[in-house]
C-alpha cells in the first residue's frame, strides 16, 4: 500500500477531489477509490497518467507501484527477504553481463 499511500497524500496536497483524478483516468470513481485504498492495483499507464496529474516524480510513483505489486507475491513469505536477495543478485548479474 506504499503506492496508494503516496497517491493519497499527493492528491490531499493538490486538494484534488477523488472524482476529478477518476475522470481524468478515465474510470469510475468507486475504482479509482479502491486504487488509492490499495485494494485494487493500478495499470502502469495509470500510474504514468496519476504522476502528470499530480505533479510527482514519474520515476518514484513507478517504483512504489512495481514495490507494491512484488510485495503482493513474496510479502507473505517466510521466506521474502531470501527471494529479493536472489532477485537483487540476479539484476546486479545480468546488468553486468548484458550485451551492448
């Protein structure tokens, strides 16, 4: 919910009303709710869309949404902080072994 927690926060700092964000997704206000209640996951053009809409940093919103989105399949784990190690490991390997 880190994701729905900043786009909250930055919606109240713009004294923006759920409604006008909805719309301008283009989706129903009760979605875009559940958006921001983090029960339901924004699509990634949605979350480009929230960044311009509400001034913030494309780069950081992404990386709440993809942080969430990891977090809803190895949070529960027993396990987790062994699996994003891995993962880490992995990114850090093939960053430096990828061709040109």
């Amino acid at each position: 919910m880190i994701f729905a927690n900043k786009i909250r926060e930055l919606r109240e700092s713009k004294q923006m009303l759920q409604r006008h964000i909805s719309a301008a997704l283009d989706i129903d206000n009760a979605m875009y709710c559940k958006i921001e209640r983090g029960d339901r996951i924004a699509r990634r053009e949605q979350v480009i869309k929230l960044a311009e809409l509400l001034d913030a940093d494309q780069e950081e919103l992404l990386k709440l949404w993809l942080a969430d989105k990891v977090y809803d399949i190895v949070g529960e784990e027993n396990s987790a902080n062994d699996i994003l190690s891995i993962v880490a490991e992995s990114i850090v390997e093939y960053k430096t072994t990828k061709p040109l």
